[in-house]
C-alpha cells in the first residue's frame, strides 16, 4: 500500500466504464444531440399546400384546375391553408381575394350561398391612385345630374366596396382613357347603384384602406 507524504498530491484515478457519472455524461450527450437532430429535422419539413394558380377574385368559381401544389415549410400553422387532402365543395367560391402564387387559406373558400355580393361595372375618367387594384377597398362617390347641365352633390353610395377587376378601356372618341372597374356589391345596395349609372351619374373612386377585414 503506498503512503502519501505530506504535500504530496493525491493521484486521479482513471475513469472506469462502470463509473455511473461517466454514463449518465454520456447520455446527456446523447440527449443533447437527438434533440439538435429533431430540431433541424422539423423545421427543414416541407408539406404540400395548394396555392392560387392565378389570382382568384371574390365570386369565382374554384375547383382543383384554380390551384396549384408547392412544398411549404409551415409548421404549426400548416392547418390554416388548404392542402391536396381536402376535397373542395361543388359550389366553392372565392371570398376574398387570393393573389396568383399565394398560399389558399381556409377562410379564403367558402360556398355560394356564403357570398352576398355581386360584381357591378364602374367607369371612370379620373386617374385611380396605383393601390388601386383587385382585391383593394374603394369608397364608391356618386354625383347625379341636376336641372342645371351640372351634378348635384356628391354623396358616398359605396362605402369599402372591394375591387374585383381593373381594365383600361378607350374612351368613346378613342383619344383618352377610362378605366373600367368591378366592384362588388351587395343585393340591397345594387338597385339605387344602377339606377344612379342608368342615369348618368358622375363616378368617382376613392382608395380606402381602412375598410380592409
């Protein structure tokens, strides 16, 4: 047995295989390890999800022709957004407007009986502010004809109408512009809209992106 002198320091012994700390080290590791490789493993997981194959505005039809199938990374919010498991409706339509190449979320399909607006035609000769676009909120100002040759006051017919389609169509003598809108509206607004175009109104569009849902 070898005795110590004083200030002499004491010798480590080597580790033994059978040294529980040495084991429970190694698990950690292990752990540790298994968890990075998890991590890495979920969030490089990509799943199918459907996307708009072109825009699609409030009111078209949709069925699997309008989509397309992309590998997205979504995690928890993969739910959200439709995907080639679920079976559409016969009578699906677009709610709200999808743009081309956007992911297709679950609010964005609903059913015909869902949709209370309708598309309405709105010419105008003014210049439209580049927000503007399909799927933008307008408020819709109307102006009818007095006994003067003139327009009476404008008032607000249209408050927040969404924009279903924006075209660039000649004027009636060719040499200027209009541009024709769609906007859509709803059953109980579109006799007095109608009426007020039938009758020569002047139209004007405003931007409003406060009416946004």
């Amino acid at each position: 047995m070898a005795i110590q002198t004083p200030g002499q320091a004491p010798r480590l012994s080597k580790p033994s295989w059978k040294d529980p700390r040495l084991l429970i080290g190694i698990l950690l590791v292990l752990a540790s390890v298994a968890g990075v490789v998890a991590l890495v493993g979920n969030a490089a997981r990509t799943v199918p999800m459907y996307a708009a194959k072109d825009a699609l505005v409030v009111g078209q039809s949709i069925t699997v022709d309008s989509l397309t199938i992309v590998q997205v990374q979504l995690g928890t919010v993969d739910k959200k957004y439709l995907n080639p498991a679920d079976e559409l409706d016969a009578n699906a339509v677009a709610i709200r407007m999808v743009p081309k190449g956007e992911l297709v979320s679950r609010t964005s399909i609903g059913k015909v009986d869902a949709l209370d607006r309708k598309p309405a035609p709105v010419t105008i000769s003014e210049p439209l502010p580049k927000e503007v676009v399909v799927g933008a909120y307008v408020d819709v100002w109307v102006a009818l004809p007095d006994d003067r040759n003139g327009f009476a006051e404008p008032i607000l017919m249209l408050p927040g109408a969404e924009v279903a389609a924006v075209n660039t169509a000649p004027g009636s003598l060719g040499s200027t512009k209009n541009m024709a809108l769609m906007v859509l509206v709803t059953d109980v607004q579109m006799p007095k809209f109608l009426g007020a175009v039938a009758n020569k109104a002047k139209v004007s569009v405003v931007w409003n992106p406060g009416a946004a849902p």
